[in-house]
C-alpha cells in the first residue's frame, strides 16, 4: 500500500462559542442578585460602565453636521456619535406587554376570542405606584434583638461577654446549636459559667425558646413560661417522633393519658412556635424582589412589565470617554479603552436583550395560564417549556435559563416562573389534560371534607378523581399526598377518633 500526501477541501458549518456569547447565556439565567454583583464586578474592571443616575445626564444633545439637533428616533439606545449603548435596562425603564380578554367563557368581563397581545413590546416610565418596599416589615434582626435580651439578663463582664458569643452562633431559627463543653473550650472559660449564662438567658429572654439547643428544648421553654410544664409534657416531649406520626396508641402507654388527654396536648404543642427566630429580619438577608409584575389592565386583560428595581441601570458614560481619548495616550492606552467600549457595549446590549426576553417568556406564561389568575390554583394549566418555546420562537434551553431563578409578582401572590410548568395528568373522558398541581389541590379539598366515619383511602380519591375526569393512578395519589404533608387514612383516621372523644 502506497502511502503519499493529499489536501483537500472540506466546507463545513459549526458554532464558535465566544467568551461574549458564552457570558450572554450566562446572563439570562442569572438571579437577580447575581446579575447585579456581576454587574458591580463589571463596573469596577470597566471605567465607561456608569450607573444611570451618577452617570452625566448634562451632556448636550448631539447635533447632525448642519447644526440642528440629531434624530432620536434611532435604535434603543443608539449614541449618534460613539456608538454608546443605554437600552431599557440601563435607563430604569420597564417593558411592557399587554393582553386583552380571557379564555373563560364563564368570565363576566367581555369576552374575545382568546387572550392576545395589545400592541408590540414598548418602553414605560417608571413612575409606578407599585414600590417593593412596601411589601417588607420593618422588623428588627434577630441578632440586633437578642444583643438587647442579653445586655437585659446578664450581668456586666464574664457573664455578658458569654452571651455576646452565644448572639453569633444562633441560627435563623433562633436556636443556639452548641454544647456547652466545646463553647466553653473555644472561649478558654470554665464549663459552668456558660452553662449558667445559657440558663439564665432561656429563662428571660424574648420571645420564649430562643437560645433553645434543639426543638424540643425550645417547646419546654415556651411551656415552662405558661405553667405548663410536666411530667406528661416532658414524656411527650421525649418522644417528639411518635407526635409526628400520629402514634396515640404508643404515647397511651407511655403517658397513661387517653385520647382526650393526648389531643389537649396536640393541640397545645401545635400552638407553640417551634422557630421563634423567624418573627425578626435577618442580617444578610435580601428581599425578594420580582422580576416581573403582572397587573390587572384597564380593558379586562392582563398588563406584564418588567420591575425596574431588579434591572441594573447602567449605561456607557461617551462624557468620560471623549475626555480620556481627548488626552495623549499611548498605543497600549488606546487598546486599553478600546477594549473596554467594546465590553460596555457589549453589557448594556445584552442587558437590553436580556429583559426583552425575560418580558417575551413572561408574557407568553401569562397568556396561558390567564385562567390561574383569574380563578386561582383550579385554573393553572398544564404547561412545558417546550410548549413555551415553540409559540415564542425561541430553544427550550433559552427558555429554560430565562425562567430558572426568576419571579412573577401577580395579583395572586409572587411565584417563581418554574411554579406554571406543571406536568400533565391525562383526563379520564378525553378532553383537556389536568394541571399536577390542580390535582393536588384537588386531594387537599377532598381530605380537608372529609368527616369522622367517612376517612378515604387513596384508592378511593383515584375514584373520585376518575369520576371527575383525573386519570391518577393510586400510587400517584399518594405521591401527591405524601408531598403536601397530609398523613395517611389510618393516621387521619386515629386523629380524627381522637378528637371526637376529646369533644
């Protein structure tokens, strides 16, 4: 076999991820907290990336070469003479899309063939009457908190320098998971002064059971504050798990109370508050803030516009950019600042990008699950990314990234986008597929009607569902069952028998 050189040509097609276009997909799927630290990190590299309200807003209009101001109606934010980018995410404002009608025939607002878009995508001021921070209390921390309960109980020195190192080991529950051995050796203190400190500062502190090493230690606490303390609550607390599982029969003989006695104690356990450190704001704890707002329009429809407060509003600052290349730089400055106009370009486009295609998604969610806003969880549809996709033009995987870690604030409550991708459940007489999460909320009302000799099994919520038109197989029922936290007929059943003796 001979063996010799060759060339040939090969054409061929392939995509060159680029560092840009790599950091662009990033974007997207960006939670809005990590999308601002990236943009701060950006800002401190780049020296043309200016927040939009420090940036210089007093720069005079460019004027075109015959002296009269240039024409505005450009791209968003085009700059006539460098090219600087500003775009809806860099100057505060908020997209908007709006939908007209519903898809509810039963609906008394005026009825259209089906929810549709009212107009194209446009840019809103941000002069909105909505303010996320009217949705947060104003609330102390648990730390600020407890530095006062401290400086309260304990006495100055020793004993207060303890409690002051107790403060930065609670947890947000407001519970101190220490051992007083290992605490009292990382202090170089004796192991009885920490004990006493702790006593004293379960004893006084407020609200009842902070401090508490675990969760029985904190219902003790609240229960010894009440008076009401003893050796059958101390049993019952022991044996937290037998609580848990609805285990009357073992607690009987362990308690010798009855089933009266026992369902008193349920129920006075269940009035306790097992994390007592969630009444307080935590330090380091953000707000959450919705990237998308979905409010009620004027025709009947639904109006779906981006929260100003989640995007970062930066633009490229063209002021510093002509007094910097207006000086004597060298080659490698040159290259340097050409570099970074590229970069700022670059941000605020894909910023600019980014929120048309979070509001375009958002949109398309809300135009499919109108019914869930108007009638609540009976309404939420079935609903896939891929579904998604398709109607919007866009990969499944665009979509994806868009709604990972992004929330929708609606007249319903704030959800995370994920929240209306529900799977399908197949209905029983053809027709329309059923929403999972319908379903659950379906088995939720059916437990929650349910009477003492009339305890149903999850065979016989498959049937019930059947008749209703849910094909939902028996173990899928108690899937759904087991996810919502609602114990099983037999449990249910012993509860219930509980309180009817109790009455």
């Amino acid at each position: 076999m001979a063996l010799s050189a060759k060339l040939h040509l090969r054409q061929t097609q392939s995509l060159v991820m680029t560092p840009q276009l790599l950091q662009s997909i990033r974007l997207l799927q960006y939670s809005h907290l990590e999308l601002k630290a990236f943009v701060e990190t950006e800002m401190e590299r780049n020296p043309l990336i200016a927040e939009a309200d420090t940036a210089a807003s007093d720069e005079p209009a460019p004027e075109s070469p015959d002296g009269h101001p240039a024409d505005t109606d450009k791209a968003v934010g085009e700059d006539p003479e460098h090219g600087g980018l500003t775009g809806a995410a860099s100057d505060g404002a908020a997209f908007e899309s709006g939908f007209s009608g519903r898809d509810d025939a039963g609906d008394d607002r005026p009825a259209q063939s089906g929810p549709s878009l009212r107009g194209e995508t446009r840019l809103i001021g941000t002069g909105s009457d909505f303010g996320i921070d009217d949705l947060a209390d104003n609330r102390p921390s648990l730390h600020a908190h407890a530095r006062g309960e401290v400086a309260d109980a304990l006495a100055p020195g020793l004993e207060r320098k303890i409690g002051e190192a107790m403060i930065e080991l609670l947890d947000e529950c407001g519970y101190l998971r220490i051992t007083p051995e290992s605490f009292a050796a990382d202090l170089g203190v004796a192991v009885t002064d920490v004990e006493a400190a702790l006593v004293i500062l379960q004893r006084e502190a407020t609200p009842p059971g902070l401090f508490a090493r675990d969760l029985a230690e904190c219902l003790m606490l609240q229960l010894q504050r009440q008076g009401r303390f003893d050796p059958v609550m101390r049993t019952v607390l022991a044996h937290l798990d037998l609580l848990a599982r609805r285990d009357f029969a073992a607690l009987r003989r362990l308690t010798g109370e009855d089933d009266a006695g026992l369902m008193d104690i349920f129920a006075e356990i269940r009035g306790l508050d097992p994390k007592p450190g969630h009444a307080f704001d935590h330090e380091g704890f953000e707000t959450l803030i919705p990237d998308v707002i979905v409010t009620e329009a004027p025709d009947g429809g639904w109006r779906v516009e981006l929260n100003p407060d989640a995007l970062p509003r930066v633009l490229v600052d063209n002021a510093y950019l002509r007094t910097v290349r207006g000086g004597c730089l060298s080659d490698d400055d040159r290259a340097f600042i050409g570099e970074c106009q590229q970069s700022a370009n670059w941000l605020v486009r894909s910023l600019d990008q980014r929120a048309k295609t979070i509001v375009k998604v958002a949109s398309e969610i809300v135009r499919r699950q109108d019914g869930f806003l108007t009638h609540g969880i009976k309404g939420l549809k079935p609903m896939t990314l891929m579904a998604v996709a398709e109607a919007i033009g866009m990969h499944e995987s665009t979509v994806s990234r868009v709604t990972a870690s992004k929330f929708i604030a609606t007249p319903r409550g704030t959800f995370e986008m994920r929240f209306f991708f529900t799977v399908a459940i197949a209905s029983a007489h053809g027709g329309d597929a059923h929403s999972a999460e319908t379903v659950k909320h379906r088995i939720r009302a059916l437990v929650d009607a349910e009477s003492p000799g009339k305890v149903m099994s999850d065979d016989d919520i498959a049937a019930i569902l059947h008749k209703e038109g849910v094909d939902l197989a028996r173990r899928t029922v108690a899937k759904y069952r087991e996810a919502l936290g609602i114990p099983s007929s037999i449990q249910r059943r012993r509860e219930m028998n509980a309180r009817r003796l109790a009455s």
